[in-house]
C-alpha cells in the first residue's frame, strides 16, 4: 500500500497518551495513530451519510411535529411514557 507522511501538531499531554498506548499495546506510535485517524474518518464518513439521508427524510417532509416529540418526551419522566412517535405529520 502507498502511503503519504502527515505532520501535525499535537498537543503534549495527548502525545503522551498515545506513547502510553502505544507501549501498553506493544504498537509504535504511527500504528496507533493510524487506527485512530481511521476509525475518525469512518465514524465522520458515518455522520455526513446519515446528515444526508435525514435532509433527504426531510425534504420529502418525513418528519415528526415538534408536539408530538415534546409530548414523548415529557412523557419520560413519568410512570407511563409515551411510545415513541413515529409517525410523519
């Protein structure tokens, strides 16, 4: 696999952090930033398609009314809350 060098500037305390991992892990360094910065990627790769795919539940007006939410969730607290709302108004 190619790879490419990136440099960034981070904090002492979260270096430090990542040494202790690494040495806890038997890993150098660079393998545990690398699995960080790729589960970051891919939860942030996550987070944009779900944004989408709720703008586009939204623009087809799959939506549920604020009372109805509102309602739910005062009902929470209580001896019998509500079920979740579900249904698009």
């Amino acid at each position: 696999m190619n790879t490419k060098v990136l440099t960034a500037h981070i904090p002492i305390p979260l270096a430090e952090k990542v040494d202790q991992i690494a040495a806890r892990m038997e890993r150098s360094r660079g393998w545990v930033v690398k699995q960080a910065l790729s589960a970051w990627v891919e939860q942030e790769e996550e987070r944009r398609r779900m944004t989408i795919e709720a703008m586009t539940d939204v623009d087809a007006g799959h939506v549920i009314n604020h009372q109805s939410v509102q309602a739910w969730a005062e009902s929470l607290s209580t001896d019998k809350p509500l079920p979740t709302p579900r249904k698009w108004s």
